[in-house]
C-alpha cells in the first residue's frame, strides 16, 4: 500500500529513471532516438530507391500497330544542373514531318520512363506522340537526390524547350503521377503555353503529406509527445535543404494553382491511403483554370479503368487540337494501359507484360505498397517504436 503507484498516483521522476533503465528500447530519451533514426527518414524523402531497368523493358525500338509502324528514339539531354538526363521519344515512322502534337509523361518517386508505356496507346490513337524520361536524380539520369518536383520543374522546362527547338512538336501536353503531377502543376504557372494536363493523384503540399504520415502513424500506435515531431520534422526540413537544396515548404502545388490556367484533368483514387484523395480534392477546387476532377477505384498504383483512358484520350485530343484525320480508326478499345505491341486481353498494364521477373516486380516502380513500408518504416525508426509496431519489407 505504500508504493505510489498502487494509490493511483502518477511515478516520480527517480522512479521513472528506473522504469526506463528495465524497459528495451526506452533507455534513450526521445530526443537520442530522433538523432538516430532521422536520417533514415531523409533518405526516404530525398534519395528513394532507384527504379532499376533495361532498355529492352521500353519495348522494341520498332513495332507495328493497326498497320501503322511506330519508333523509339532514345536520346539525353543536359539539365541546367548538369545532369544528363536519359529520354525516350515514341512517334510514327516515316510520317509526311508536319509538326505533331506531343505528349510529355512525369513519372512517380521511384520511377522511371517506363511508367509512360502505359499512355501509349493512348497517344498513337489520337495522332499524338509521347517523350517520356527519367527525372534527375531517378532511373538512368544523373543526380544524386530527388525534390517531390521542385528541381524537376527544371528537367521538365529543359525537355520542352529541345521538343520545341526540334520543329517536329506542335501542342504539348503533360501527364504527370504522384511527384509527376507536382512537377507538372508547379510548372504550369510559369508556362502557360501548356495545352493541357492530366494530374494522377498529386500531393497539395509536401509538408502537409509529412504531417498526414505522422498522424498515421499515431494512429498505429506512436506515442511520442507532439513537440518531438516537431523538432524532428524541423530536423528533416534542414537535412533535406542541405542536402538537396531545396524547402519541403517550397514544394506545395497549392499556393501556385491559383495562377495556373492550364486546362487541368485531376484524377484521384478512392482507396490511396498513401496520398490521400482528398489533396486532388483540395487543388482541384483552387484551381484557376478550366478543371476537372475524376475519382477512380483502386489504390496509388492500380491500374486506371479504362473509363479514365477513354475521358483522358477526349480531354487530350480536343485540347492538344490534334486533326481528327490523324486519329488511328478503332485504336480507341486498346487505350487501356496495354503497350501497343502487346497482344493482350488484359484491362491493364503489368511490369510482367515488360519483361521484368515477377519476383521484383515491387521493387523496380513506383511507390509499390513495399515502398510505402519502407516509408512508414523509416518513420517509425525514428521515434524507437519500430521493434514494437512496424516490421522491416525485408524480413
């Protein structure tokens, strides 16, 4: 009975100096495990995995399609940086050389230009052409860090500027996904001369994701003190600019839609519990310009149903002014994410489909649901609360 703690009343400081010393784990003060486990949780930001592939993963250099052959050509451009940057140009062989309209696809963190395969179809079908590349800092091309789509703007501006010294591009148009629909949102304010964009599952501001995936982690068991998250998210933030060169507060599509007057297609899906529908919500109701938003099923990386291609494909033609002779008569039934040299029945685009092993499918594109572990691993690292309620992808 005289024991404190049996009375209801809360331990003494000597005596919660003693429960710490026999609990695991809990023998370092939070602010110890912080500086431990931050700079984990940095590099999951800044410098993700890099998507591994092939250039046989891009398909033939040469194939033909509804009686129609197309190419690819493989090319590197210099970024303003210096960074060379690995691209890839898909267009119809052997056409009269009238200027065509060109999609360009911003791939995810994680990713690569092979993302963009999925939008062919799409593109052959309605007489565009697609230029994809990696990102600097991602697949092939130089640079040690990623920004979420700050320095990216940069890649992207210098791709536009070599597709219009080319003389071969008409109207540009911008397909972006996840870091991709930042870059693209971001750039579209300082370049208004974008025909068109479709947005697939933006983030409305990078902080404002950091904190989402906290209170996530809150709600699967963290229970560190509000002002630890804090001082660490202010440790990240000066990590990530010393590093990278860059704010997080810097990254937030939503302060520059209100000056954006590209005709937007914003897509979301329901189910993405990793960038949450409701940030596409967000921007697509600040948005200055002509705007849409359209909710599919499925998670961050399901494939798109085939409704979104068929919306998309009508949104892309009208905007891009694309003649309607240009359109490849009955290729609309194929604009389903299926590369065009794909005989397939299937309702949408599998890496196996690309020559890549099944077993590594989840480690080559893409925030995958393995990466998203690593993510909320690398969280959990840093308050010590790893061993109790997260578990390595790797074990």
């Amino acid at each position: 009975m005289g024991n404190s703690q049996n009375r209801g009343e809360a331990p003494g400081p000597q005596q919660q100096e003693r429960r710490g010393e026999d609990e695991p784990g809990r023998n370092m003060s939070y602010w110890e495990m912080a500086k431990v486990g931050y700079q984990e949780l940095v590099n999951a930001i800044i410098r993700p995995p890099r998507a591994s592939y092939e250039a046989e993963h891009l398909g033939p250099p040469c194939f033909e399609w509804h009686e129609r052959f197309f190419e690819r050509t493989d090319l590197e451009l210099i970024n303003p940086r210096g960074h060379r940057l690995a691209c890839s140009h898909w267009r119809p062989v052997g056409d009269d050389g009238a200027p065509r309209p060109c999609l360009i696809y911003l791939h995810g963190n994680s990713s690569a230009r092979v993302e963009a395969i999925s939008q062919l179809a799409l593109c052959f079908s309605i007489g565009a052409t697609l230029f994809a590349f990696d990102f600097s800092g991602s697949g092939k091309s130089e640079g040690e860090w990623v920004s979420l789509g700050y320095w990216e703007r940069d890649d992207l501006a210098t791709v536009i500027a070599h597709l219009r010294a080319s003389g071969r591009v008409a109207s540009i148009a911008l397909w972006g996904r996840s870091m991709g629909a930042v870059c693209a949102l971001m750039h579209s304010s300082r370049d208004p001369s974008i025909a068109a964009m479709v947005c697939d599952s933006a983030f409305a501001d990078l902080t404002q994701l950091a904190e989402e995936l906290v209170d996530r982690a809150r709600s699967n068991g963290l229970t560190v003190p509000g002002f630890v998250v804090s001082i660490v998210l202010r440790m990240v933030k000066n990590s990530v600019q010393k590093s990278a060169g860059f704010k997080l507060e810097d990254v937030a599509a939503i302060n520059q839609v209100e000056t954006s007057f590209v005709p937007t297609l914003f897509v979301a899906a329901e189910q993405d519990d990793f960038i949450a529908s409701h940030h596409s919500s967000m921007l697509h109701e600040k948005y200055a310009g002509d705007k849409n938003l359209v909710l599919v099923e499925g998670d961050h990386n399901s494939p798109r149903p085939r409704f979104l291609f068929d919306s998309a494909a009508i949104f892309l033609q009208t905007y891009m002014k694309v003649p309607p002779s240009w359109a490849i008569a009955g290729a609309d039934a194929f604009n389903n994410g299926v590369p065009p040299w794909i005989r397939t029945d299937s309702h949408g685009l599998n890496l196996a489909d690309l020559g890549f092993e099944a077993s590594d499918l989840d480690h080559h594109l893409g925030m995958t649901l393995d990466r998203e572990a690593r993510v909320q691993a690398a969280l959990a690292g840093v308050f010590g609360f790893a061993d109790n309620n997260t578990s390595s992808p790797d074990d």
